[in-house]
C-alpha cells in the first residue's frame, strides 16, 4: 500500500525461517503445537510456516478481512494456539539476533501437520481442517508438475495466504525455485502495475 518492497533470496528466506523456528523453540513451542497469524500478504507468513514446520508444529493462518473479533476468538480457542502473530509483533525484529543453526532437533516428517485452515464456517461454526506437510507439498509438485513451473518463473499471488490455494502455489514455486510475487493485499490499480513490472 505502501510502494515498499522486500526482496528475498532462497538463501536468506532458509535463514529467516531456521531464526524463526529457534525463537519458537525458546518460546515453548514444540512438535503437535500450532501458532496463529493475522497479517495481510508478507513473507512472514510464509516463513513462520516453514518454521513451524521445522519443529513440527503448525500454523493457522487467519482471515484479516472477514473474521470478526469472536471468530477470531473462536479459532484460536478452537485450535488450542499457543502463540499469535499480527501486524505488531514485528517478525523481523524478533529473530534478528537468533542463529540460523537449529538449537532443536528438527520434527519435519512429512506426516506431521503442517496448517490448519479454516473453513468458511457459512452455516455454523468454521471447521478446522487439518493438512499434513506430505499432503501440502504432494499438492504442490502436482501443481507445478501440471502447470510446467520452472526456476524461471513469476508467479503474482494476490489471494490472501490464509487460503489453500494462496499456501500451495507459494510453496509450488518454493519447490521448482520459482520466484513469488506477493501483494499485501489485492488492488485492481496496482494489479497491471504489478504485472508489468515483475514480468
């Protein structure tokens, strides 16, 4: 909204994401426990994800725009969340003096929840759906199989990255080497402006 920008590399989203998974590990968090965000678009979605994932916990992504306070609330609760991250919790600030060298022992197999989404909840209740990193990543690669993704390509994700189809394309491009595109938020102004841009 800002014009601001943040580039990453492979390399330094690997090391934000080994920095985020030892504060969470200092912070208590553990392999079964799920931390929650409420962020617009960021790459710190992204890489508390994959920190959770190191340790074996999971993540439930929050709906910035439509969750009400007791929706909010409720997922929380729902989810038995043992950490919250929102817009002042300031991800980079937090990690910048952690190590990139794990001070735990990596809890990444494959059948280890990865993110619990929420479902749109129109009757009742939302329903915490429960994706385990094989499913999410055999979901990816099929993905990038499917569509012929490649190191060389750009992918713009306006989506918010609580949805399953916003997480799965990120980590289809994660997978081949591709490079995301990510939005804070979708603005038809900016749309094109992106397009051009980045190609």
């Amino acid at each position: 909204d800002r014009s601001e920008e943040q580039i990453l590399s492979y390399n330094q989203l690997s090391q934000l994401a080994y920095k985020a998974a030892n504060f969470l590990h200092q912070k208590g968090i553990q392999k079964g426990d799920r931390i929650a965000f409420l962020l617009e678009n960021t790459p710190d979605i992204l890489v508390l994800e994959l920190a959770a994932g190191l340790l074996g916990a999971s993540s439930v992504p929050l709906d910035i725009k439509r969750d009400t306070e007791e929706r909010k609330q409720f997922k929380i609760k729902d989810a038995d969340v043992k950490m919250v991250f929102d817009s002042s919790s300031h991800l980079a600030a937090l990690v910048e003096r952690q190590s990139a060298i794990p001070v735990f022992d990596l809890k990444d197999s494959c059948e280890n929840e990865y993110v619990l989404l929420y479902t749109s909840g129109t009757t009742a209740n939302p329903k915490g759906v429960p994706l385990t990193l094989r499913a999410c990543f055999a979901n990816a690669e099929g993905i990038a199989k499917w569509q012929n993704f490649s190191a060389s390509d750009r992918f713009l994700i306006v989506l918010p990255l609580h949805h399953v189809n916003s997480t799965i394309m990120s980590l289809a491009q994660i997978v081949t080497g591709g490079t995301i595109i990510l939005s804070s938020r979708y603005s038809t102004s900016k749309f094109w402006e992106a397009v051009s841009k980045h190609r």
